[in-house]
C-alpha cells in the first residue's frame, strides 16, 4: 500500500463496466486506495469523493464516445471546490467519429486534464504514470 488514494469511475450516461472493474482490481493490486465510484458518475459526484476522501487524483473514463462533452468543466469545478492541483486523468473512448489521438489528446490537455489515454491503453501504463506524478516507488 502507497496510501495514494484514486477516486474513478464512468462518467454521464456511459454505463461500461467491465474496464471499470479491470482498471480498479489493477490499481489495488499496485498498492493504490480505491474509490470506485462505479458507472454514470457526474462531475459532481467525482469532485465530492475526492474531497471526502482526501483523494490524490481523479481519474475520468468514457467508453461511449461523448467523454468530450461530459468532461468539460470538470477542472474549473475541481478548482472551486478547492481540488486545485489534484491530477486529472481520463481515458477511454472519448469522442465520436475518427479523429487522431493527438487531435482529442490536444482537446483534452486544454480542458485541463493532466494526463489523456486512448482506448485500450493498458492498466500498467496508467500506473506507471500514477507513480511517477504521484512520487511513488
């Protein structure tokens, strides 16, 4: 246990779970703090989690393709409820349509999101990740 704590979940009306439930069991079993907050979470809810718990980062995933619309936002509020520096990351199925993965990376790094994942992107990547940002061995 690193007793770094991610909050996560699927956010707006995305109800995939199965990668949920995947990215979740990897994270514990490299030693992070869980919070699952489970499928068709709202901004709001996430930014409640991570002030209840004191959490680390966030971390944001959307597998039906409106991840765009759902996410924006999500750092002026976390900003306002004073989560100003916690890391966002968000993976996943994020746009409609074909678009280059550094063109939604683009998107998403402007909408102040620390860290953008394509789909399918594998569970030690994102924990490398975690563990360089977060200052973890």
């Amino acid at each position: 246990m690193n007793n770094k704590t991610l909050v996560m979940g699927v956010i707006g009306a995305d109800v995939h779970s199965v990668g949920n439930k995947i990215l979740e069991h990897a994270f514990r079993q490299a030693g992070f703090n869980v919070v699952n907050l489970g499928v068709m979470v709202s901004q709001e809810e996430y930014i409640q989690a991570a002030v209840e718990t004191a959490a680390d980062v966030i971390l944001v995933s959307s597998l039906y393709g409106h991840g765009e619309i759902d996410c924006r936002g999500l750092r002026e509020k976390c900003n306002e409820a004073g989560l100003e520096n916690i890391p966002l990351y968000v993976g996943g199925n994020l746009v409609v349509g074909k678009t280059p993965f550094e063109e939604v990376e683009g998107r998403f790094l402007s909408m102040g999101y620390n860290r953008v994942y394509p789909p399918g992107t594998m569970p030690e990547v994102t924990i490398a990740d975690l563990k360089k940002d977060l200052g973890v061995e």
